[in-house]
C-alpha cells in the first residue's frame, strides 16, 4: 500500500511540475486602444494563444486612450483607429502599421424602416449632425426615399463621447463632402457636435439609437452586423447608392495607396461603382525603443501570427483582411526600425 502511495504521489509532483512549466511558458502581452477592432483582437488572442504561447490582454477603451497608453508605455501596443502624424510618432518614439480593414456605417431607429432600405447621402448626414435636418421627413429626405415610410419624427444624432478612431473616420467622410461640414466641426478623435447626444464607445453608441426613437448613430460594420443593427445604403463618389457588404470594402480597398509614411492611408470616399464611401485600416503603436526586449518581440509574434493566420477569421468578423504586400512591408519596417539596446527585435528577412 505504501508503495502504491508513493508512485501516486510521485505522479502527482510530476503532473503539478508540468503544469507550472506550462504556465512559465505562457507569455502575456498587454493592449489597449480601438474598440472598433475589438472583437477580432479578441478571436485573434484566442486562437493565438496555443499556437503562440502568448496570451493577449488587450482592453478596448477608444483611440484615444490607446494613444495615450502607449505614449506612457503603460502598455506593450497602443491600438488606434486614427493614424498618428510623422511627427507625433518621432516625438514619442513611436512606429504604427495597420493590423486590419475595417469599414463605418449609419445606424438607425426609424419606426417602420429596415436595414438598407434608407438611402443617405454624405451631404445629407453632414446636415443632419449640424442639425440642419431636424426631422426624418424633412423633403430632402423623402425626395431620395420614395416608398420608405419616413415618420413626422425628430431625429436624434448620436455620437461618441469619448476619444475616438471610429469618430476620427466619421468626421473625415463628411469634411470630404461637405464644406460647412469641415469648416464648422472639422477632423479628430474627439470634436465639438453642434448638436446630438454623446455615447461612450462603439456599445454605447448602439445602445442608445436602440432605444430611442428617430435615433441615428455610426459604428463600425463588424458591430452593427453581430449585434443586427438597421443599417443604411450611402450614395458613393461615383454617385451610385450601395450597401455595406464585404464585397463594397474590398472594392474601396482595392484603392489604397500604402506606399504613404507611416502606412497611414485613407479609404475615405474612393472612386469605384462598387466602393463602400467610409472603409479604413485600423493601426498599432508600438515604441522604436522598447525597454523589455523580449515582451516587445512577442507583440510582434502575436501579429505576425494573426497575419499568417488570421484573415478567415477577420472575415468572418466582416473586417477586411490586409494584402499580403503591405504585411510583408510591416515585417520589413519592423526589422528596420524596432530596437533594442541598438539591436534589431525582429529578424530581417
């Protein structure tokens, strides 16, 4: 019996041994920033974690907060929608490269309206969050919607409260279109609306437009799809009205130029028939002069694994996988400019 007792025991420390082996080996890597990417960073840290032997914590706070994060290297990547400047990133010490594709859409709550039935013009909007257009049978309105039910109801522009990438897009697709637009509110993560009601985040956005009637806000599409959110058709720069699918992302896709510093390029009302009007990358900050080495190695391994990986899963999520050029170009920049005690962090190829 005492045998048998200590061949289970023995057992037992080497089951026990094992396992905290297994946990030293786990390496964690801390994110904050974008909501907008959120839920694919969330599917990526899953499926990554057995492949990697990385595990990701990554909180979605907005844009802005992820800027602010990686600027006090208080985490290992900052996440933003908006790209930084050429000279906001030297100044922090700062590299950013695009991590997915992704694409913003209207959402609405209109007694009697279904998804994609409303037809808007970036024009229209524009009016509407200047409160120009006040009520959703306004003429200019039923004029571009004849056979949609458009109520004698106010209409409730919705926005972020908080710092925002998703805003920073927003607010570039309607300064593109309308003058006053750009001259009254203009660009950023955060801006003063003339009018309307602020939300925190993606969820907070949707959260109000859904229970209040004559509500209209913007998220991204990824949002809206999984959570079935009523969503409009936009009138694009070829003048053709389109709804957001994958296949109006790819095709505004197919026109960015990534050959602009810093990959900070724009899909914000490109040309093409079949161009989704507001389609942007998503970005990652991380410090050309990492203090730990190793964590700042395994931010890369993580992405680096989610390029190799993880674009059936970003599309199923309705986000719109990098080409393989520009993720070949990120590794390249990664090798080139990431350094550690005057040494490269990632191998150039």
């Amino acid at each position: 019996m005492s045998n048998r007792l200590l061949a289970l025991a023995a057992g037992l420390v080497i089951t026990i041994s094992m396992t905290s082996s297994g946990h030293a080996q786990q390496a964690t890597i801390t994110g904050a920033g974008a909501s907008f990417p959120n839920p694919l960073y969330q599917k990526w840290a899953e499926a990554a974690k057995e492949g990697t032997g990385i595990q990701l914590n990554y909180q979605s706070v907005g844009s802005g907060a992820g800027q602010s994060q990686i600027r006090n290297r208080t985490v290992d990547f900052g996440a933003s929608d908006a790209p930084m400047t050429a000279e906001q990133l030297q100044e922090t010490k700062l590299m950013q490269f695009p991590s997915t594709m992704g694409s913003i859409v209207a959402i609405v709550n209109i007694p009697g309206v279904e998804s994609n039935s409303l037809r808007l013009t970036g024009e229209l909007l524009s009016d509407i969050y200047l409160g120009k257009i006040t009520k959703w049978n306004d003429p200019r309105l039923a004029e571009l919607n004849p056979g949609v039910p458009l109520p004698n109801l106010a209409i409730a522009p919705v926005y972020r409260a908080d710092g925002s990438g998703t805003t920073f897009v927003w607010v570039s697709y309607l300064s593109a279109v309308s003058p006053d637009f750009q001259k009254r509110v203009g660009v950023g993560t955060s801006v003063r609306w003339p009018t309307g009601a602020g939300a925190r985040g993606n969820e907070g956005v949707a959260g109000t437009v859904r229970n209040v009637r004559g509500a209209i806000g913007y998220v991204e599409y990824a949002y809206a799809h999984s959570n079935n959110l009523v969503t409009t058709q936009l009138r694009n720069k070829a003048g053709q009205f389109v709804t957001p699918t994958p296949e109006s992302f790819q095709a505004a896709a197919a026109n960015a130029d990534w050959s602009v510093p810093d990959f900070a390029a724009t899909v914000v009302d490109t040309h093409g028939e079949q161009s989704w009007p507001i389609v942007t990358p998503t970005f990652i900050l991380v410090p050309t002069d990492p203090r730990d080495a190793t964590r700042a190695q395994n931010v890369m391994k993580f992405f680096d694994w989610a390029y190799k990986n993880g674009d059936q899963i970003a599309a199923s999520l309705d986000y719109v996988p990098l080409p393989e050029a520009v993720e070949n170009a990120v590794r390249a920049a990664w090798a080139e400019r990431i350094r550690a005690d005057g040494k490269p962090v990632w191998p150039a190829n």
